[in-house]
C-alpha cells in the first residue's frame, strides 16, 4: 500500500511540473545558464557544441523515485547557437532506484544524418529510435573528439540532490506545440 501512494504522490508531483506552462524566453534564459555551467565545469565544450549539427539542452531535469521512478524536463533544441525547437523528456523506470534529484544535460548530435532523425520523429526515444552515448567527463577536464565515435552523445552535469540509477535509457523527447 505504501509503494502505491508513494507511485501516486511522484505522479502527481511529476504530473504537475510537467504541466506548468511552459516558455520559450524563460527556457532559452534557463538554457544559456547551463551552457554556462557546462562551458565552465568541461574545457573546451564550446569548442564541441560549435563542431556539432546541433544539440538539445535541458537546463532541469527533475527525477525522483523509491523503486518505480519518474523523470521530466523542458528544454532547447539549438542549431548553429540560435533555438530552433522546443522540447519535453520524460521516462519512468522500475527497479533499484531511490532518492529526488535535479540535473542539468546536454545532448550533442554529431552528424547532420542523428539530428535530421531526431527531428522527424514523433516522440524519439532512446534505445529505441536511436541511441545516446553518455559521456563522463570530470570538471576541468576536456573532451576528447577523437575518442568519440556516436553520432548521439550526451552530458549529465550541475547534480543536485542524491539519485541512485543515471542513465538516458527509455527517455522520450516530445517537441513542444507552442
């Protein structure tokens, strides 16, 4: 009985930043505030996201569960630095997993071929209509271009809060109607 009140409460609190009004000003500030964290936590990320056909940044992620889980966030698709798109990801996920965490992403498309895909689905997903390489990079650290070879990669970064399970696996990314 208390697996499923907890279910519900995470639902409806999920549910309910999900569905708050969204803005395209307030996204796109939001958004230039993470480029910012992860230009100043990653040497020469601008240098990368400059190389990339594009790249989508979630500036919050809000993720939380005790053995079933939810995730959502709202977020920017950019083209040649200017926002083109607007996007939600969401996914749920069953197993071992506990705590609430916010979190910040950015996902690169290498070749102009994973972002043509990505922008005419309905709904992508991952795992699903194509794949995300996470990349694990300390602060300060560089990216190494020459070791990466997916035309998806992904960042995870500015963690806040304590979540067991980081993984972009079943997350879905469903364009915002304005």
């Amino acid at each position: 009985m208390k697996r499923f009140l907890l279910i519900v409460l995470l639902t409806a609190l999920l549910s309910s930043c999900a569905s708050l009004e969204w803005s395209a000003a307030r996204i796109d500030e939001e958004a230039d505030r993470a480029l910012g964290q992860f230009g100043e936590q990653i040497d020469e990320a601008d240098i990368f996201l400059g190389q990339a056909s594009g790249f989508l940044v979630f500036p919050r992620v809000i993720k939380a569960g005790i053995g079933v889980g939810a995730e959502t966030g709202e977020g920017v698709l950019r083209i040649n630095s200017r926002s083109v798109e607007y996007y939600r990801t969401t996914s749920g996920s069953i197993g071992f997993q506990a705590g609430a965490q916010a979190k910040s992403m950015v996902i690169v498309f290498l070749t102009q071929s994973a972002l043509d895909t990505f922008r005419k689905s309905n709904g992508w997903r991952v795992g699903i209509d194509g794949s995300v390489a996470m990349i694990d990079v300390g602060i300060g650290k560089s990216i190494d271009t020459d070791n990466i070879r997916d035309p998806v990669v992904g960042f995870v970064f500015s963690s806040r809060g304590l979540m067991y399970n980081l993984t972009f696996e079943g997350s879905r990314f469903t364009k915002l109607q304005k």
